[in-house]
C-alpha cells in the first residue's frame, strides 16, 4: 500500500454524485526530506502536489475534520497514484498528473480517518485457509 504524507493545500470540496455517494477532493502537497550531516531535517527535492479523492463515508469524515494547512498521512488504494487524460472545452488533449484515492488518513494527532471494512461471506472463502471465514459479515469500524 502507498502513503504519502503532506500538507493539504486548500479546504476539501465536498459533494455528492448523481448516483448519491459522497465524494470530497482536496489538494496534498508533499515534500522530500532528508537528515543533513548535522542530523538536521532538510528539504531534499521539489514539492509534489497530489489531487487526493476520498468516498463515501471517509469523504464525510474529511468534509467534517481536514482544513488547509493540516498535515496528513494517506494512505492509497490499490490503484496508487496515477495520470488522467482528459480533454478540454477547446479539444486539446490534457493529462491530469498524482490523482489518487485515498483508504484510509491519519491525522497528525493520530487520529485515524477510514471507511470500515466489510467482512466477506463465509461461502465466498477457503474455511481451510481461513479459520476467521465462518464468522458472520460484520463491519469493523477501523
């Protein structure tokens, strides 16, 4: 799983699709840092901008609780961070660069933002290689 850690560059949108799913986006900026030969932290390259989307109910949590200037840990779905071609009003070809949707945030404070998890059906495991897949779908609100 990828983590990038940064600090977000405006307020969150918040909205809802036509279909009714929350979705937030807002903008994380992230800086390489390294230890110098005094032991100090120091910048250690350019700062990369991240077009970060969260869904459902940690689209929510976000709308309610990340503010511009907060410094968060996010950590990325399967898919990573990837580039978006689109194209404009005038028909030229565009890319969106670093989109990528979040799983779950981490506060500074600790404070852990995360959408639950959803246990799988027991008919839909190998019970021999799980011995947790005879229990019932349960959420787990971590």
């Amino acid at each position: 799983m990828t983590t990038i850690t940064g600090n977000v560059g405006k307020d969150p949108v918040f909205r809802y699709t036509k279909a009714g799913k929350a979705v937030a986006s807002f903008s994380l900026a992230h800086t390489p840092r390294a230890k110098n030969d005094a032991g100090e932290w120091v910048d250690a390259g350019e700062t990369i901008w991240y077009r970060v989307t969260a869904w459902d109910d940690l689209a929510e949590q976000v709308a309610n609780t990340v503010t511009k200037g907060m410094r968060l840990e996010v950590e990325l779905t399967a898919k990573g961070v990837q580039d978006r071609p689109w194209t404009d009003k005038d028909g030229n070809e565009r890319v969106s660069t670093n989109e990528c949707t979040a799983a779950r945030i981490t506060l500074k404070d600790g404070t852990v933002l995360g959408s639950t998890v959803v246990r799988t059906k027991a008919a839909d495991v190998d019970t021999a290689a799980d011995p947790w897949a005879t229990s019932p779908a349960v959420e787990v609100p971590f």
